[in-house]
C-alpha cells in the first residue's frame, strides 16, 4: 500500500471513529442531507454505498469475484464466517468529511468486531486499490500471518486481478513501481525484509514507498518466474512460521539473501515480465443482491466506525450511545463501546459491554475471541462456552482451542482440556509457551508429576519472556 494513495488501518491500533449525519438521531452532521445510500447484502459482503445501484451492483459483483477466486487458489473458505463490511463514498466532501485523504481511493480496516472496505468511486484505478486492500482482508481471515513487505508485496502482486472472460490475469507489472525500482536507490533487502509495522519504512510516507516496491518486485520474481514458482506455495507457508527470510530462501531454494536479491536486481532491469493467466469458472448461478434504502440504525453504526478524523473517539463513543438507548437489544454497539473501552484501557467496562453483546447474541469471531479471553479468569465457564463456540465455527484455529484449554484449566474442567490439549499440533513457535504452559499445569492438575516434569523441561526451551520464565518457575515450585 503506497501511502501516497492508500491508507491502513490495523488491528492493533484500529481506528474507531465517528461520523456524524442527519438521520433523526440528534444533530449528526457533516454528511450532506442530500446524499442517499443505500445497503446491498449477500452471504459474503454487506454494501452501505451513495454512489448509485448500477456501480453499487458492479462492486459487490467484482468483490465476489475476487473472493471466489482465492477461494480456488487457496482451496479452502476463510476461517471468518462473517460478511466483509463495504462503505462507498460517491463524492469526495462526503469522503473527506469522514477523514479520507484528498489522494487516497480506498483502505482496509479492522474496526471493533467488523472489517471494512472503504472506497471513494470505484473505477479502474480504484479497483487495483481495492484488491490490494481486499488481500489484506482474505490474509487476515485466513489466519495467515506474513512479515510486511511480504504482505504488501502479495496485496500489490493480487492488485492487477482481471476478470476476462472464463479467465483471470494477475501479476502484470505495475509502470510505477519498476521505474522507481530502476531510477532510485536501493534499500537493502536485509533491511526491507525485517521491517515490522513499527519501521518507518512501513509507516514514514517518505521512506515506504521502498517497502512497497521492493516487497512487490520479490513476490513477482517469486509467484512468476520459473525457478522459483513451483515452491512459491512451500516458501508462503514457512513464512507464514514467523521463520526468518534468510532461513526460508536458504532451506527452499538453496540461496543465501544477498544471492536472491543480486538475482532481483537483474530481474527488474530487464524489459519482460511474466504474468499469469489462469481459467475462472464463474459462478453464474448467484442472483443479484436486492438494493434497498440503507436503515438508518445500519447505516449510522457503519459511517460511525469509518469515520478515520483525528481524535474523534468522543464523537463515535456518543453516536454508539445513542444508538444503544434507541434499540438496547441490538448487539452492535455494545460490542462497538466494548472495543473503545480497550482502546481507553477501561477493561472492566469494556468486559461488561462485552458481556451485554454477547448475550444479546453477537456471534462474531472476533468478539468471541476477545471476550472469551477476557473472562478466563473471572468467569471461566463463560469463557468455555464462548470459546467453545469460536473453536465450533473455525475448527482449525489452533491458538483458539490453546485458549479453550486454559479456560477449561481454569473452570477446573480439567479432563476436558486434557482431551483438547491432546488433539492439538501447534503451527508455530510462538504458540508453544502457552500450550506447554497449559499442558503442565493440568497434567499436574491430574496427577501425572511425570508427564509434567517432562512438560515443563519442554517448555524451558521454548521459554523467552520473563512471563514464560516465571510460568516455568511456578510449576517447578508446584512439582516440588
């Protein structure tokens, strides 16, 4: 994502922020009293939009597309049963008057227990900043987790998608980016490749555009280029390990970093680029999704949360207020104040909104996740049940039936964990603190002094905070 045209947003500082319109719910302003939107649903996305119903429908068709298309590359569904969330500006004061950037055309964002999409005027250009945005989303929702110049090395790669006919292209080169890879000065890879979300040559709009063109240039040689492409797909899921490139690149492909990226230099010098084309059965069977006038509760919530102006928190938090006292059996904005409230590091408020959200039914993986973390201590057969619920609806999160095993720990259901402890394999190293922590204790908890002496002479290995340390020394103390 070049910051230059787009904007995101991450779960780890969402942006939850408020817009305000004249809907009948106290004086909401800056939209226009004229502008009219209206909302489109299926079972994958739900469309707040005022740019009309024929660009609407094209949209919401294009954004299937694209979602059915990596749901044959990836051979699986997302793990996230939920909709994707679409907000379209079709003006720009209406785009701006919600903080959007006079360049910007569309961003991803994780806000509260939803994603959105949120786009100005989709068109050809937009379409490329909507992929690249809508890639975020599919990564997130399939538990992937990449280092940043791979994930927006992917997001720009997947940008180029086109529908043509029964088939699809994706990978042309981007003019841009192989012209300012050949004007200007490199950064090393060594450098790009360790970047985290933190770098300024993730977040500095002066120094990211490297990033980003360097991320694009190493997944196009990668996904494209004949030595290299067959084990793409090995070399995305060691990634996906939070193993190092250099380890990756080495173990694969039997090359050192310096040599991949000598070998990129070349590659990008050069005047012809491979792309790829693939065969796409549409699914034609699908009909056109209604189009309806966007319900005011609906639409306020949606705006609210997009809504990305500095230091607006206290207009959003008033909005879900009100929208709570107008209809207090709908879930949204308590889960909605729930996750302002962790903002605002307010846990206990937050824990009783999510508690109000969940019994009023919200059913969203996030706040399910959120909530059944937060109460493992303080109630933990809530915490069972949402947990269990969570580890129903995406069976093969593994991190969620970790979780669901301490709260079972913790309700002194301890049989019970053991069985979900004993049917787990853990995908990466971060996992396995937790899980050995929990795998000692209820074993001791059982009886089994053996079994989890032998447990937590693992778990030294895998031991790197000063909490994980302090787990060790916690069980020792109990063995003893």
């Amino acid at each position: 994502m070049n910051h230059h045209i787009r904007s995101r947003f991450h779960l780890l500082s969402p942006v939850v922020v408020s817009l305000f319109m004249l809907l009948g719910l106290g004086v909401m302003g800056p939209i226009r009293a004229e502008t009219k939107w209206i909302r489109m649903r299926t079972a994958n996305f739900e469309v707040y939009s005022s740019i009309g119903e024929r660009q609407t429908r094209n949209t919401l068709k294009y954004f299937e597309q694209v979602r059915e298309f990596f749901i044959k590359l990836n051979g699986r569904e997302p793990k996230s049963p939920a909709p994707a969330f679409i907000v379209i500006f079709g003006n720009r004061k209406d785009a701006e008057a919600a903080g959007m950037k006079p360049s910007t055309f569309g961003y991803f964002a994780p806000i509260g227990d939803r994603d959105y999409l949120v786009l100005y005027q989709p068109g050809d250009f937009a379409s490329e900043n909507a992929t690249h945005e809508y890639t975020h989303l599919i990564t997130s929702h399939s538990g992937l987790r990449y280092p940043v110049w791979l994930n927006e090395g992917l997001a720009e790669f997947f940008s180029t998608f086109t529908v043509l006919n029964n088939s699809v292209t994706i990978g042309d080169p981007i003019p841009g980016r192989v012209l300012a890879l050949r004007k200007n000065k490199w950064v090393p890879l060594s450098v790009i490749m360790s970047a985290d979300e933190n770098s300024p040559y993730y977040r500095d709009p002066e120094l990211n555009d490297s990033l980003y063109n360097e991320g694009w240039a190493a997944v196009h040689l990668l996904y494209t280029f004949k030595d290299y492409r067959p084990k793409f797909p090995t070399f995305l899921t060691e990634m996906s390990k939070g193993k190092s490139v250099d380890e990756v690149l080495q173990d694969i492909y039997g090359k050192s970093l310096s040599e991949f990226e000598a070998e990129l230099r070349v590659y990008i010098s050069q005047n012809e680029f491979a792309h790829l084309v693939a065969k796409f059965e549409i699914d034609r069977s699908k009909k056109d999704a209604a189009a309806e006038p966007a319900p005011p509760f609906d639409l306020q919530l949606a705006l609210s949360d997009v809504d990305v102006r500095p230091n607006a928190s206290a207009d959003h938090r008033k909005i879900l207020e009100e929208l709570k006292n107008q209809n207090p059996k709908r879930p949204e904005p308590w889960s909605g104040l729930a996750y302002l409230d962790l903002r605002e590091r307010k846990t206990a408020n937050a824990f009783d909104n999510f508690t109000h959200a969940y019994s009023l039914g919200s059913r969203t993986s996030r706040l399910l996740w959120d909530y059944g973390r937060m109460a493992q201590g303080s109630r933990p057969d809530d915490s069972v049940k949402a947990l269990a619920e969570l580890a129903t609806m995406e069976p093969a999160r593994v991190d969620v039936r970790i979780e669901l095993a301490w709260s079972q720990y913790n309700a002194k259901k301890f049989d019970e964990a053991l069985k979900t402890l004993n049917g787990i394999t853990i995908e990466n190293l971060d996992q396995a603190p937790r899980f050995f922590s929990a795998l000692a204790l209820t074993q001791l908890a059982t009886g089994d002094r053996t079994a989890a002496s032998r447990t937590t002479d693992i778990l030294v290995r895998y031991a790197k905070t000063d909490n994980d340390r302090a787990m060790v020394d916690r069980i020792r103390r109990a063995l003893q």
